[in-house]
C-alpha cells in the first residue's frame, strides 16, 4: 500500500505568488513523512489537474483543496478537471478521497484570531473590530458562507473583540465602507484568502483606501506588506496578510484529512513499502544515457547524488550552487529574462545554476518541479498505458467566457496550435492529443505530433491542451459569431 497527498490550489498565469503558500504547505508535510508522496496541482499553473495523477503511484491518494469556500470551484471545477465521482472514487486500481477545503475547517478561527493579534501587537480587543474580508460572488451561494461562519465562531466563542463583522469585495456590505460598519479606534482587516495574490495585495489596499490604485505584485514589488497602523477617518487601521500565507495552515490541511477519515469510518493506510516504480524508471533511463529532460542535464555521482544544470551551461565553470529537491523550483520559476515562468515546458529555462540533489528519489522530485508530471507521463507512454484528450473533447469542456471555443474550424484550430505550440519559441512537448477522435492534428500543427529526433532524451509529451490555446480559441470563436451575426 502506498499513501499520497495532492493539494489543489488556484494558481496563476501571471505570477508565483497565488501558488506559493500552496506549494509551501506541500514542503512542510512532504517533510513530516506522513505520506509517501505530496505534490501540488493548481487550476491555472503546471502541474494542473489532469496532469497530477501522473506524479503520483499511490494506490490510496488523499485531494485537500486549498480553497477558502465550499463554493464553485470546489463543488464544480475541481471534481470535473479531477475526474471525481464524489468523495471516493475507485478508478484505474487507485481510491480517491476528496476532503473539504481549508477554509470551512473549524480551525480556520484560531489562526484568523491570531492573525489579527500578530498584525495589532498589544492593541486591546476590546477596543479592535476585527473585519474577515472575501471576494464575493454570485456564482455560488456558498462562497460567502465559509466567511461568515468563521465570523460565528469568532464572535461566539468570546474573543472579545469589540465587533466582529464579514465584508467582500463584490457584494454587501463592501469592505471599501470599513469604516461606516465599525466605530471602534482600532480596525484589523484580516483577508481571507490564500495568498496575497492580485485581490488580497493589491485590489484590496485600493478599496480600503490605503492606495490610490493597484501597486506591483508582492513578488515584484519586494514589499513584504503595508505598514501598520494606518491612520484614516480618525481610525488606526490595521491590514494583515492573507490567511492562507500563515504557516500552521499545513496543519488544517491534515486535520481535512483526518477529519475526512473520521467521517468515513477510514483509518490512515501505511506507507509504501515496495519500490517506487517512477523511481525505478527513470534510474532505468539514466542507466541507458538518457540525461537530459527538456533543457535540463542529468549528471550522476559516484556516491549516489546526481547535478542537474542548465544543458547549455556544459562548459561554463563559474554556476550558482544550490541544494536539495525545492530549489529546483525557484530555478524553474522564473525565465532567463526574469519573468515569471506560467509554462515550464517553455524554451526559456534560465542559465547559471548547479542543482544538487541527493539520490533517485530527490531527483525525481526535482525534475517534476522543473516539468511537471514529465517522469510520469513518460513512464505511461513507455508502457503504453497513456491516453490522451482530443482538443474538441478538451474545449467543450470548457464554461463561462470560454464555452464557445469549440466553435472554431478545424483550420483554425490548427493555425492556433501551431503557433501557441511553437517548440522553438513557446513549449517543447510534443503533442499525442489529436483534434477530434479519429482525426489527428494536420497543417502546420502536425510537426507537433512527430516524435523528436533526439533519442537520448526523456521525452516532454503533451497529453491535453492548456490555456494557451484556450485564450486564442475564444478570440477566434468570438470572431466568427461576429462575423456571422453582421
């Protein structure tokens, strides 16, 4: 029996900082040795969620969403893109147990009160409100319930705040009139949120009033968070980090787990204790000469370690060292110009560094954070064990502002893929999805089916299509109705 964790956040296209405390939570359980395998996956950054059960062997796997409500993503998206039947799902040898989100756990309170008092040092709670700050939408009625039942607690379980009250961004009552729903001299703001993303670093502060408008992302700006207090309409306003940045919220993630359990009458399996058979793999392939992965070289040591570096940087003597699995993913994190890397299968993997990891196991987990699931998407192939998403199957599954992409033709889906696809500028996987059942990619986007011509690689392949043909998609489709309605 082999136990895994995947912890599913939201991510984003535009920089590191939505995945960050996800991807810490992760590192903080990996090290407790609870599971044989933790990993992370995220709606709008690699590894995503079709990809991910190719990271893992576990015949028991554990989904903790690292969402704050029970709202839309978690009772829609989340079991779509996961392939989820319910909270277990048996499917291919594996059992699947989907947990609440972090946000609606009971525990949540404690870290929100503690957050208000690590953010007010030695400010009487007597004389604090304490505001719990969401989005707010209408997607989904529970997206605010999660909120306004930390809010319950807090209020009934005597913390002594003077007010204690729930505001959002978009719907009443709008955190921007703080100061209408408060009368105290002291006002904490505490977001709840995961990370301290676009919403909580940077639309926030401007609906609060302590910016005039959007200021840089937190991992641009270096600005680790405002100054505190604020003085503003005769107040001292107190603004925190997001909830989900506070380290213990690894333990919230347990206690889904165990919570998940106690509910189900289940009891925590043991660890593997079998070889990994991915390990094996991939050992296998270094054994054979097979070295490099995308842009990265393999270099094996006689003591068992292994030194990845950058495989142009062959020659070049003068490398950044660095150490241990977790590096790898601040390496892979941002491009050779700087920018922050959404695509890590992209051509543009930076130069100048010397990774290394100690054995089969940490090498592993350094090349699935330098390209997701890559390991395990190979060893499925070899073993003929893959499948792939047709792009018609892929964008019909697509909703909200997306869910007319499947109306493009057939050449333009080949125009776009050939671009978006590009394995000299855009992504160096070669694509095994065709465009519908039966009917495999043709034009300029057939270069993307053939195999490459290096065989002493282990192979990047692209079993589904991601955002960046979605993106060019609805532009396209949105074209077409246009041109058809004029």
């Amino acid at each position: 029996m082999s136990l895994a964790l995947i912890i599913v956040g939201h991510g984003s296209t535009m920089n590191p900082d939505s995945s960050a405390p996800t991807h810490q939570h992760a590192d903080t359980i990996r090290a407790k040795g609870i599971f044989d395998e933790v990993v992370c996956c995220f709606w709008k950054e690699e590894p995503n969620m079709r990809e991910v059960y190719e990271m893992v062997e576990a015949e028991t796997i554990y989904i903790v969403p690292n969402f704050i409500s029970e709202g839309y993503f978690c009772q829609q998206v989340l079991p779509r893109e996961l392939s989820l039947d319910g909270p277990i799902t048996q499917r291919n040898g594996r059992t699947i147990y989907y947990c609440d989100p972090v946000g609606v756990h009971a525990n949540m309170m404690s870290l929100l009160v503690q957050r208000a008092d690590e953010v007010a040092p030695g400010v009487p709670r007597a004389e604090t409100s304490l505001i719990i700050v969401g989005h707010g939408t209408n997607l989904n009625e529970n997206s605010t319930k999660a909120i306004q039942d930390q809010v319950k607690l807090i209020r009934e379980s005597g913390q002594g705040f003077a007010s204690v009250v729930d505001a959002y961004m978009e719907e009443a009552p709008f955190v921007a009139n703080w100061h209408e729903m408060t009368q105290t001299q002291h006002v904490v703001v505490v977001p709840f949120f995961i990370a301290d993303g676009l919403h909580s670093y940077q639309d926030i502060p401007v609906l609060l009033g302590i910016e005039s408008e959007p200021g840089a992302a937190l991992s641009e700006s270096g600005n680790v968070f405002r100054q505190n207090p604020i003085a503003m309409h005769g107040r001292q306003l107190y603004y925190s980090s997001a909830i989900g940045t506070e380290a213990h919220l690894a333990e919230v993630i347990l206690d889904q787990v165990s919570d998940f359990n106690q509910r189900h009458g289940l009891v925590l399996p043991s660890r593997r204790v079998q070889p990994s058979e991915l390990e094996q793999a991939l050992e296998d392939w270094i054994d054979a000469g097979r070295r490099t992965v995308g842009q990265v070289r393999i270099t094996p040591q006689s003591d068992g370690q292994f030194i990845l570096t950058h495989m142009d940087d062959e020659t070049v003597d003068a490398l950044a060292a660095h150490r241990g699995a977790i590096a790898a993913r601040e390496i892979a994190r941002n491009s050779a110009t700087g920018g922050f890397r959404s695509l890590h299968s992209a051509p543009d993997l930076a130069r100048g560094w010397r990774l290394e990891v100690d054995g089969i196991a940490e090498l592993k987990l350094a090349l699935d954070f330098f390209y997701p699931a890559a390991v395990g998407v190979a060893a499925q192939h070899e073993r003929g064990a893959l499948g792939a998403t047709p792009l018609r199957e892929y964008l019909a599954r697509q909703t909200g502002m997306y869910r007319f992409t499947n109306n493009i033709t057939d050449d333009q889906a080949f125009e776009i893929i050939a671009k978006a696809c590009d394995g000299g500028t855009c992504c160096q996987r070669q694509i095994l999805w065709p465009l519908a059942a039966g009917q495999p990619l043709a034009g300029a986007a057939a270069a993307k089916a053939a195999p490459s011509a290096a065989d002493k690689s282990i192979p990047l392949f692209c079993v589904e299509a991601c955002p960046r043909i979605v993106g060019p998609a609805r532009q396209m489709a949105k074209k077409n109705h246009e041109a058809a309605t004029a």
